[in-house]
C-alpha cells in the first residue's frame, strides 16, 4: 500500500479562519488525525507534517514531505 503524507495546515501562530471560539488550524489537525487513524487502521502508512500545534511554512512542509519518501500528500 501507498504511504500517505496528511497536512493539516496551518498551526502555531496561523490560525487560518476563526468564528465563535473555533480556529480554523484546532479543527484541521482534529481532522487530520482522525483520517489517519482510520487510513492506517486500513494498512496504509500514514505520515504527518504536524501532529500538534506548531508552524510549519509551505517550505518547510514540501521538504518534510519530500524528504518522507512518501507516496501520496495530502
């Protein structure tokens, strides 16, 4: 099976849209792993380029992923 890079997006001080309380980067990271929880309880290999609330720039995450070997990024 193909391994899978997930990017949440956002984190650390970008919080990406915000409404009522709720943060755009809080509700992509919640998401994120919970389809990597259900991609490798599938057999996939499943990589991320943030599992907490950190900033990562679009630089930096092409070099995680590029550097991960990983088939697929998503």
């Amino acid at each position: 099976m193909p391994s899978i890079m997930l990017d949440a997006g956002h984190g650390g001080w970008d919080n990406g849209a915000q409404y009522g309380g709720r943060k755009e980067k809080d509700d992509n990271l919640t998401l994120t792993l919970a389809v990597g929880e259900e991609l490798q309880d599938r057999g996939y290999d499943v990589l991320y380029t943030r599992t907490e609330d950190v900033y990562d720039s679009p630089g930096q995450k092409a070099r995680i992923a590029n550097a991960s070997g990983a088939d697929l990024f998503i």
